[in-house]
C-alpha cells in the first residue's frame, strides 16, 4: 500500500487541483452539519433535536453527492446530474419550509426559534451553492439565487413571520447563497483553467517536437537533396554508357561513388552537429525548463574554458538530470553546480521531493521506461536516435531502460565517471567528474564562474525557457 504521500505527489498538477476542490465541497457538507446540525442539541429538546439533525445531516449528504456528480459532469465524465440538482431544490425547499414553520410555529421559546431559523437559512444557502455547479447557463445563477430568497422571504412572511424578520431572512439567504454560488463557480472555472492550462503545455510540448523534426528534415533535404538528384541522374548516365560500351560508363560511376562518400560525410556532420551538447547552453535550458515547471532552479559555475568534449559529455548529464528531476517525483528545489577540483571538473545536480521506491540508481523506473535527455529547447531527446528528437509517445521501450547507464559510456569517453543516488532522504544526487586535458587550465573555469554564472543573469535564465514544458512531473 503506497504511503499518503507518495499517493499525492503522484498526482499531476491538474488532478491535485481537482482532488482539492473536490475534498472542498465534501467539507462544505461537514461545515452545514457542523454550524446548524450540532448546535441544535443544545438549543431544543434531545429528541426533537436528534430529528433536527438528522435532517441537517440528510440534506449535507444529498449536497456532497451532487457536489461530486456535478463536478464529474464538468470534467465530462458523467451527464448532468439532472434528477439530482431537482432533488436537492425540492428537498432545501421543502426542510426550509419546514424549519420556519418549526420557527413561528412549533414547541419551545426562543431557543427553538432560533435554531429552526438558521436551518431554515442554512439548506438554503448551501443548496443553492451546489445546484450552482451543475447548471449549464451560468447566467441562471443569479437567478436561482435570487428566486431562493425572494421564495425564503415569501414563505417565512406566509407562515407567520413578522415583515422585517421575513426581510433579513430573504437578505441574508441572497448574501449568503450568492456568495456560495460564486465560490461553486469560481472553483469550476479555476478547475477547468488548470486543465486546459495543461493542455496548452502539451499541445505546445508537441509542436516544439514537430518543429524540431522539420527543422532536421529540411538539414537533410538541403544535404542530400542535390547529391541525390546528381546520383540519379549520373547513374542512368552510366547505364546508358555501359549499353553502348563505352568506357566513360566507368568514369561517371567512379563520380556517384565519390558523391555518395561526401553524402555519407555531410550526414554524418549534421547528424553529429545536432546531437552535439554546449554545456553552457545546457545549463541556461535546465534552468529554463525547471524554472518553467515550478521548481527553484539555481545554476552555480560556468563552462568556459572546457574542451569541446567535455562539454558535450557533462551537457548530456545536465540533459538527463534535468529530465529525472521533471520525471522522478515532485521537486521544489534543485540545485546544478559546475566547479574545478585540481585536474578534474565536477558536475552536480541535488534535487528534493524523490520518491525512493519509484527510482533506481540506474535511472530507470520501475516499469522500465527509459529516461531521456531534454534539450535546451525543452525537447526531450534520445540517445542513439540520429534524429535526437523524441515525441511523446515514444523514449518508452519494455525491458528495463538505460538513462544513467548511456550517461556513463558518454562520460566513460573522456574518462569519466557518474554516481547517482538518493541521498539524505528525499534528496536525489547526481554527480559527474571528468579530469581536464593538460591543456585545459582550471583556472579559467574559476575565473569565469563568478562573472558568467547561468544563475546570475537573468536575461539567460529568461531567453532560454522553452516554449514547451514535458507534463510526466516525478523526480
């Protein structure tokens, strides 16, 4: 049985929203039982008080279920809990009825009074707050509330109150129930931003992708688009030497052979251009990316003065680290330093908010989904894929993955290493070394630390959040 814990924070954001508001309604009933229910017992008789409450109690629960059901129609789920919505008019209708009767009519002094009437106010206003959520028109919900307290006062003036008892009863069900029916709509529509707002982000994460996928077709067809068109028609050049036996045949095939080579070659460099991380740029998207998704993101160091492939090795680290802590859990805070130690340089990523039991020290989840690397542009991206790019149905494969593991043959090229683990309890660790070529001085990386920092700028920080966010939240 998973822990409390574990069961919210492996909700997404929307359904935490939604979870929220619903639990909210649900204590809506327990405030109605609470403020008119239990006070009668101490204001009427015990058994016509435990009558009193009964019916309090009734009308709560017929509200929490038509909360719910309402709820579960605006979300799509269910349809419009019709029958309920009359049902619960019908029932406060007919209980406030009854209570002002009680009020003007029925045994006992003051206290009785008194305790009839705020019933009487009481099913009223939290009636109308939840029929609030299952009409249509949102217009006509002024005028539910309104007609409840012109009804309230018509009724309590019929049964015998007195003109400004019948008033103030009338104006305080039209206070209070319209200010129970704006937070029933408010919650819907804040409920349903947040959806949509997800939505948005998805969409966006999904054209971001497409993009990204255009943009490598049109590399490759500007590549090999002219090499193929020469090819084809040098072949058939050939073929219509070759049946005319005539020795150039061999010379135009000696040419497709080299314009096939220089193909292979300029594939081979866009496809090593794209996949290619600048650690620099890395760091500035991680920050982006998290900052984007809600977490306190501070960037320590800088890379310049690195090797290109030590910059590419760490770029990759930081791609995939900034992947788990979106994936693995619900981070708050994650911290990314880069710092020399003597000949070797030190990549960290700590992050809270880890699930121990959802993450192994190889990256991989327990369902055996892969962790991919996410871009600078907040693309997630594949190792191995020459088109770098994955879309959101794809990164996961069964039999287990290999996020970390792929990080450490990467690192493993410039003689690097990688540990990964939870750490401290909730805090999650990522730790890369690489040592420095002889040629590579430290103390550049020093130097420029303090003046270059990612964390530091905030234009970097600001340009470089991507127009799409992933929405698989867990570190």
């Amino acid at each position: 049985m998973r822990r409390p814990g574990l069961w919210w924070r492996g909700k997404s954001t929307p359904a935490k929203v939604e979870t929220y508001t619903r639990w909210s309604f649900h204590f809506f009933s327990v405030v109605e039982v609470t403020a008119f229910g239990l006070p009668t017992f101490g204001l009427v008789k015990a058994e016509f008080a435990v009558w009193l409450f009964l019916a309090v109690g009734g009308h709560a629960l017929l509200c929490a279920v038509t909360a719910s059901r309402a709820l579960d129609w605006t979300r799509g789920t269910r349809d419009q809990p019709v029958r309920l919505l009359v049902g619960l008019g019908v029932v406060s209708g007919l209980l406030a009825t009854a209570a002002i009767g009680i009020a003007e009519h029925g045994p006992g002094g003051e206290d009785t009074e008194r305790a009839a009437s705020s019933l009487f106010i009481g099913v009223l206003v939290f009636g109308a707050g939840t029929i609030a959520l299952g009409v249509r028109n949102r217009r006509r919900v002024p005028a539910i509330v309104f007609g409840s307290a012109v009804g309230a006062g018509v009724v309590a003036f019929s049964l015998g109150s007195a003109g400004p008892a019948s008033l103030g009863m009338a104006l305080a069900v039209l206070l209070a129930g319209g200010f129970s029916a704006f937070t029933s709509l408010f919650s819907v529509w804040l409920l349903a931003a947040v959806y949509e707002l997800d939505a948005a982000r998805e969409t966006r994460t999904r054209l971001a992708v497409a993009e990204e996928r255009l943009r490598f077709g049109r590399d490759l067809h500007d590549v090999m688009g002219r090499n193929l068109a020469v090819i084809a028609l040098k072949s058939e050049l050939a073929v219509q030497l070759a049946r005319r036996e005539r020795p150039e045949a061999v010379e135009q095939m000696i040419e497709v052979q080299r314009i096939a080579h220089e193909s292979q070659r300029e594939v081979r460099e866009v496809v090593r251009g794209y996949r290619e991380a600048d650690l620099g740029v890395e760091l500035s998207g991680a920050q982006g990316v998290l900052t984007a998704a809600g977490v306190d993101c501070t960037v320590t160091g800088s890379a310049a003065g690195l090797p290109p492939a030590v910059q590419s090795a760490l770029g990759w680290v930081v791609r995939e680290a900034t992947t788990n802590v979106l994936r693995h859990g619900d981070a708050r805070r994650c911290h990314v330093s880069l710092e020399p130690k003597g000949n070797h340089v030190v990549l960290t990523v700590e992050n809270d908010g880890v699930e121990n039991d959802g993450v192994e020290n190889d990256g991989v989840e327990n369902d055996g989904v892969e962790n991919d690397g996410v871009g600078n542009d907040g693309v997630r991206r594949v190792a191995g894929d020459p088109s770098g790019v994955s879309p959101p149905e794809r990164g996961r494969k069964p039999g287990g993955g290999t996020g970390l593991a792929g990080l450490r043959e990467r690192l493993a090229a410039v003689a690097g290493t990688l540990e990964a683990g939870p750490v401290d309890g909730d805090l999650f660790r990522v730790v890369a070394e690489v040592p420095l070529p002889p040629a590579s001085s430290s103390s550049n990386l020093l130097s420029s630390s303090s003046s270059s920092s990612p964390s530091s700028s905030p234009s970097s920080s600001s340009s470089s959040v991507p127009g799409s966010v992933s929405e698989e939240v867990t570190p």
